[in-house]
C-alpha cells in the first residue's frame, strides 16, 4: 500500500490541502476524496468540500494492493484506435481514463498511446476524467503543433452528445462567461461579466419528463465549460455531481458525467484537408438514445460551419 501522511498547513477546504500536498490539479484531489482515498483524524472523508481545521492529520492513500486509488477500472481492450496515419493517432477516450497521468495513477490515455506508437504522443487536447470520446496525438513535432493550432484558432469544430436534465431549451447559444469559483476549488462559475470568454450551442435531440438528449457544438474550448453553461441553463449532465447532475436516472444509476465528444472536423497537420473523426456512442448513453428513437447527428454542416466561421472573425 502507498500512502501519503501530513498535516494540513491552515484551515480550508480538504480538496485543497490534498492538492496541495500532492502537487496535483485540485480536480485529481476531489476524484481522491470521492474515491473513499483520504482520512480526516482516521475517518474517512469524501466530502472534498468539507472545511477542516490546521494541523488536522491526514492520509491519503494512493495505492492498494497494487492498484492505484485515482486509477481507472480496467477496460476489455487497452486503446480503440479511430484513425492513424503518418501524422497523427486518433483514439476513442474511455469514460473514467485520465487524459494525463496522475499522482499515484497507473494508467493514463497518454501513456496507452505512447506505449502503443513506441515513443511519446504529443498531447493536442485533453477530455475530462469522466467524458469520453475522440481525443487525437500528434506524432511528430511538426504534427502536435499543427492539431494544437487547430484547436487554439477554432478551426477544430467539435460536436458532444450528453444527457442532461430535463430543462434544456429546444436550442440555443450560451456565452455566459467563466471564472474560478472561490468557494469551491475545482469548480467553475457562469458569469455575465469578468472572466474567460466563451461560447456553446446546442441543440435538445428529445427528452422525457427526466431528462433530455443534447448535442453541443463548443466554440471555445475552456475546462469545464460545457459542464457550466449547461448547468447554467437549468440543464445539467446527468452524473455530474460537481455542477448538481443527477444521480439517478428512470431504472438507472449514473456513475459517471454523461457527455461524449462524437464528431470532430478538423484540418489535416500535413495536407490541410479536413479529417472527419466519429466515436460512436458509448454504452452508457446508447440505451437514452435508443429509448427515445433519437439517432446521433453525424453531419451537422449548419452549426459545425458556423461554429468554424465564428473562430476565424475573432
């Protein structure tokens, strides 16, 4: 067993004395916390939220029996590959896989990669814990910086499907902005003034008095963002406990936040021709859809066109 021992330097919130502690982003901390990994006084605490006193003790523990405690439930196949060529690696991101590593975490999808091409992946982008989906690497240097461009201009145009609550407007445009939320580390805040620029559409697919299918087209790419405006709507991911999801759907537990990136269009690094990059839906969100008789867009040319055309009159 690996742990971690301290003591909390000053009175605050316990995700943030753990990410302190462990060097880490505070949403790796909170994932710990969740997990049943830290002790507060020699009880568990997986509240990441709960105020604790300086100098409490505390434990986290990082490994158990060989297993890491922020480490993701083995998968039936290490790395489902969409496309792959000279330039680049397209893979289908599992739900509950770290994009990077972590500490004291065993797998990431960065290292599945890397060890699948033999050398390191260059990191283009990167999805939550829990959202799955299309994620690419570059394979070269030339390659990563050329997909990085891509997302850093726009030209990148990304659909997600998600299941969110059931008061999601028919359609529309949020460009709410988002700040840090002060009171709770790790989360984000909409906000009609100050903070970071950004801009989703969406679009309601069908629903139920429970719950509604969404896809959304992201113009900005800022952490959490998708998350935030659509709780911000009324609407929240179902299992997105972080920003008030449901826990529990018609028959169903969520274990995790509901939301996939499906589509992404984006331009070659080598040739410049757009490369049309689909991750079908993943079991977890394939029986909502198939409830409702709601049949994923594949091609939405009106909206992923706009989405590009905005990015490039900024």
């Amino acid at each position: 067993m690996k742990r971690r021992a301290f003591q909390t330097p000053a009175a605050g919130p316990l995700v943030r004395s753990v990410a302190a502690e462990l060097g880490c982003p505070e949403d790796e901390a909170r994932t710990l916390v969740e997990r049943g990994a830290v002790y507060v006084r020699g009880r568990r605490q997986r509240d990441p939220a709960v105020a604790v006193p300086a100098d409490s003790p505390v434990l986290v523990v990082l490994e158990e029996a060989g297993r890491a405690s922020t480490a993701a439930p083995p998968g039936p196949a290490p790395l489902r590959i969409l496309h792959e060529d000279q330039d680049l690696l397209a893979v289908d991101k599992p739900p509950g896989l770290p994009a990077q590593p972590t500490p004291g975490g065993v797998r990431s999808l960065l290292l599945l990669a890397s060890t699948h091409l033999g050398r390191a992946a260059g990191l283009v982008h990167r999805l939550d814990r829990d959202t799955s989906g299309v994620t690419v690497f570059g394979k070269s240097q030339a390659a990563t910086s050329a997909l990085a461009a891509s997302f850093r201009t726009g030209a990148a145009r990304k659909q997600y499907l998600a299941v969110t609550g059931p008061d999601l407007p028919p359609e529309g445009m949020c460009t709410l902005r988002l700040a840090r939320d002060r009171t709770r580390p790790g989360r984000w805040m909409a906000r009609a003034r100050d903070g970071l620029e950004a801009e989703t559409r969406f679009r309601r697919l069908g629903g139920t008095p429970e719950l509604a299918l969404a896809a959304v087209w992201p113009r900005t790419g800022r952490t959490h963002q998708i998350r935030v405006h659509l709780a911000a709507l009324g609407a929240p991911i179902a299992g997105d406990r972080l920003y008030g999801g449901v826990a529990r759907l018609p028959g169903r537990e969520v274990d995790r936040s509901l939301l996939h990136a499906h589509l992404l269009v984006l331009p070659h690094p080598r040739t410049g021709a757009p490369l049309r990059l689909l991750a079908p839906l993943p079991a977890d969100l394939e029986p909502w859809f198939t409830a409702l008789g709601v049949v994923p867009p594949e091609d939405a040319p009106e909206l992923l066109t706009a989405a590009g055309s905005a990015a490039r009159r900024r």
